[in-house]
C-alpha cells in the first residue's frame, strides 16, 4: 500500500466533516487483536520491525500488512502458534477477531484476512530453580 493512502469511511448524515484512517492504525489494531488470540506467540514482522524493537520502540503492526486493492481491502498478518495449539483453529480465531475489531473500531468491511503461520513456538525447557 502506498505512503500516501488514507481510507475514507462514508460520510456520516451529522455533516460534521469527514473522516480518514490512515492504513497504519488498521495495521495497529489487527496486530493487537491478532495478540489477543489464545494460541498466538508473537507477530513476526520484518528484519527492520525485529531491529527496531531491540533498540526499545514498540510496533503494534509488526506482522500485519493491509492492502488496499480494486476489490477491497485486504489484511495479511503473520504469526507464530504455541505449540500444540490447533492451526486451523487459531488461524480461524485470529480472522474473526481482527473482522470483529476492526467493524467495531471502525466501521470498515474487509475482503480478505490471510493468516500465514510462519513459525512455532515451544515451551521454554529450561528447569526450573530449586531454592
């Protein structure tokens, strides 16, 4: 999607103005309601997001790319699943969650949410302390 692209929701009967939403504030709420599912780890996002992060600043959107195509738009977030955690049963949480969210949040229909399992996470094996 391009830098300069806003999303402009339908204008309201209050006259009051319109409203934009910029394609990043779409990528921040499906990254958390993606996090909120039970079975997700993390969000994997790219080597600049993984970077950016070290050095101490916070990227909801890490993992979620949103296209705006001719059918509508288009929501692609990539995760890492707890181990034992069903994937199709998680993959299908995490779409309805983010659907859920986002016409909640803002009033917007998507055509498409592409869950991409990327990775999986298992539990720490290191042993516990005796003290």
């Amino acid at each position: 999607m391009e830098d300069n692209q806003i999303l402009e929701l339908e204008e309201q009967k209050s006259g009051l103005g319109k409203v934009e939403i910029s394609p990043e504030v779409i990528e921040v709420i499906a990254g958390i309601a993606a996090q909120e599912v039970e079975g997700i780890a993390t969000l994997r996002g790219s080597f600049a997001t993984d970077v950016a992060e070290r050095l101490g600043r916070k990227n909801h959107g890490k993992g979620v790319k949103v296209d705006l195509d001719e059918s509508g738009i288009i929501v692609d977030v990539s995760v890492v699943i707890v181990y034992g955690a069903s994937v199709p049963e998680v993959a299908n949480l995490v779409q309805m969650n983010i659907k859920q969210t986002l016409l909640t949040m803002t009033a917007i229909q998507l055509e498409a949410i592409n869950v991409h399992v990327v990775g999986v996470q298992f539990e720490s094996t290191e042993p516990a302390k005796d003290e």
